[in-house]
C-alpha cells in the first residue's frame, strides 16, 4: 500500500472510528481554494455523486446520493427526519451507543419509536425484528446500525433486511463506519436508505455526511423534515435541478473526498480496503492478547473497523496514563464506552497496515512495563459477563 504518513509527516496515526489517519495527497487535495457556485466545483460534487452511486453495484440506478454538510450524525438525523413521516414509527435496533443515539434523534423529532436494545455484547437477530414487528403493526420502519462502533460489532444487515422486508415494513441503515470496506450494494438485500460519512473507510476527511436512498424514497420525503438545513428532499431537488448545494459546501473536504475516493479505487474498492482492514485487525487481536489483554467480543463478532478490549485488573493500570503513553509513542487510542465494565477501543480503520499494528503492539508492550503493569487480564467480572451474555446467543 502507498504512502503510510505518520508519524514520518510529524503526525500520530488516529486509532479511531474517525476521524482517521489520511493519505499525504488527501491532505495536499485541500491547498486549493474553490468557489462553490463554479462550474469546476458543480462537476466535483457530480464526480463524488456518481462515485459513491457506483460502490451499490448492480441495482443502483434505483438511487441517488444527497451529501450533507456537518458531522455523521447531521447525516444520520436528516435521514431519519426526511424518510419516517411525522404519523410514522420506527424499530430501532440498538446494541451500543449509536443505536441509542438514534433513538434520541427520533426523541428529538418527536417521531413514535420502539428501541430493541441487546446490550454492548450482541447483534439483534432476524427472528426478534421479525417479532417486534408482529406485535406492533403500527412500526413503518426499521433502523439498523452496521457496525456499532461502540462494541466494534458488525451486525447482521441480511437477515434483519429479510425480516423487514418479509413484514413490508421499510429499513434504514447507518452504516457511518462501515461503507466502503465491508460490501453493502443495492442488489444484496432490500433497504430504503444507507448513510455514511466523509471520514470512515473512504479515508477522507471531516466535513460532510452522505446519504444513499431510493430516489422514490427521496421523492416522497417532501414535506418529511422538521429542519430547512437538514431536508433531504430539498437538498437533493436543488442538486438535481442546479448542480449545487443549497448552502456552502465544505469545499476543500469535497477535494479531499473525490482524492480519497480516487486512491479507494486505485486500491481495489471495497473488497481491497475490507482485506486490509481486517489484516489490521487479525494483526492487532493476536498481538494484544499475547500481552493479556481480552476483547470485548468472541471472533465470530469482531469487525474489522474497531476492537474493544478489557481494560487490565492489575491496580497499576490507570488508563489515562496508557492513553498518555501511546500518545506519546505515535498513537492516539480511542476510551470505551461500556457502562458495566471499563473498556478503551483500537481502530483499524484509515491509512496503515499490519506493520503498523505490530508496532501498536509493541509500544502497547512498552507503555504496560513503563507503567508496572505484570499482567493485562481484564477483571473476573468482565470474562463472566461476556460469558454469561454471550451464552444465550451461542445456544441461539
């Protein structure tokens, strides 16, 4: 792979769900400035519709692609507010802190919903939406998180797709950190609507969201939004009809994202990156287990964007001090979010190999004997809750 930057540009690699370690030339693509409403700049924002149209495959002419400005969860909000009606309802599925954030959006937006909610250690399965379905007729929609970057767990898109659509209900997926290293195409299974961002698995920078939907979908969503800036309708007809944003873009994020998604191609799309970035994360797993550390979740769950791992039992351990002390060897690691245990993340996502997991391992290895840690083994209580949480899936 070309081109690893950091640290040799200065920088630390971000092992982070994003924002992410980018190529030195995504970075050189924003040193020039452009007028939004120019002819130049209406053509890139064409070139980076079509391009993340093509990554559906077969059955994507059925859709069209509306960027938003703002963060993922601008992008995920004017989804959920543009494509559930006002007298709709919504499933959301939830087994991390992204779910839950969805359903506070639809709090937000007063938009009725039910929350199924798994906990951090397991995915929801088909034959539970399929049964939340039955029992609540008045549900229009399913909201599904790809890979909940939380927990670092990929849930299981088809067969929640197939319980949806079985039931003639409507789904919606965030798959903010996994479009465009794990396969997710138009022709795979039916959803209404996928949204992802800038600064995930494209390896571009932060600034802007998009949203892929069925332009039926964007058709009927007129009047849907509770927000100027966020409706998705009205962004896409004024695209459609002008070649522009309504409002200003963050233009030297779009140059950065058309180079990022240049070198995605260049590298073999998505199968190629997905390849890579499960390497990072076999790499990584293995290395850290061989100091004691454990991960949140069995293999059969792991993603290859994140991994959450056991904070040591060991009283020396103190994890602000081993952030420092990553920090200061090249990488920026990322805190858990789990509430019955103490956790911190490694991404594995953005422009590294499995070189540069092994030394990840390595300065992890450096910075337990710097802080006089013998042992990483997580405590008793962590290893019995996966059991024991994990024990009604494995007998499913």
């Amino acid at each position: 792979m070309p081109d690893l930057p950091a640290p040799h540009h200065g920088e630390p690699y971000l092992l982070t769900p994003g924002p992410l370690t980018t190529s030195y030339t995504v970075k050189q693509a924003m040193l020039r400035d452009w007028g939004s409403w120019d002819g130049d700049f209406r053509a890139m924002t064409a070139e980076l519709r079509a391009r993340l149209l093509a990554m559906l495959g077969a059955g994507g002419e059925a859709f069209d692609c509306v960027p938003m400005q703002g963060s993922g969860t601008f992008a995920v909000e004017a989804m959920l507010s543009s494509f559930i009606p006002k007298d709709g309802e919504a499933l959301v599925l939830a087994n991390g802190a992204y779910g839950k954030r969805a359903a506070e959006t639809l709090s937000y937006l007063g938009r009725a919903h039910t929350l199924l909610d798994k906990g951090d250690y397991l995915p929801p399965q088909g034959d539970e939406v399929a049964a939340a379905l039955a029992a609540d007729p008045a549900i229009t929609h399913v909201v599904a998180i790809h890979c909940e970057t939380s927990s670092g767990i990929l849930n299981p898109l088809a067969e929640i797709a197939e319980a949806t659509a079985a039931a003639g209900r409507r789904l919606l997926i965030d798959s903010m950190s996994a479009f465009g290293a794990v396969q997710l195409e138009a022709a795979d299974f039916p959803f209404d609507a996928v949204v992802s961002s800038a600064n995930k698995c494209i390896e571009g920078v932060p600034g802007f969201g998009f949203v892929l939907a069925r332009k039926t979908v964007l058709e009927e969503a007129k009047g849907n939004c509770h927000s100027l800036s966020l409706d998705l309708h009205a962004q896409w007809a004024a695209m459609e009809k002008t070649g522009q944003w309504r409002f200003t873009p963050p233009t030297h994020v779009v140059a950065a994202f058309l180079q990022a998604l240049r070198e995605h191609q260049d590298e073999g799309g998505v199968a190629a990156r997905g390849a890579r970035y499960a390497a990072n994360r076999d790499t990584l797993v293995v290395g850290m287990r061989a100091l004691g550390f454990e991960t949140l979740l069995d293999d059969a769950w792991l993603s290859p964007i994140i991994v959450t791992f056991f904070c040591p039992a060991d009283p020396a351990f103190d994890f602000a001090v081993f952030y420092q002390a990553m920090k200061a060897k090249g990488f920026i690691i990322y805190p858990g979010k789990l509430t019955v245990v103490d956790s911190f993340r490694i991404g594995c996502i953005g422009r590294m190999d499995a070189p540069v997991m092994e030394r990840v391992v390595q300065a992890a290895r450096e910075a337990l004997t710097e802080m006089g840690v013998a042992d990483a083994t997580p405590p008793a209580v962590a290893l019995k809750e996966r059991k024991r949480l994990s024990a009604p899936q494995a007998a499913a």
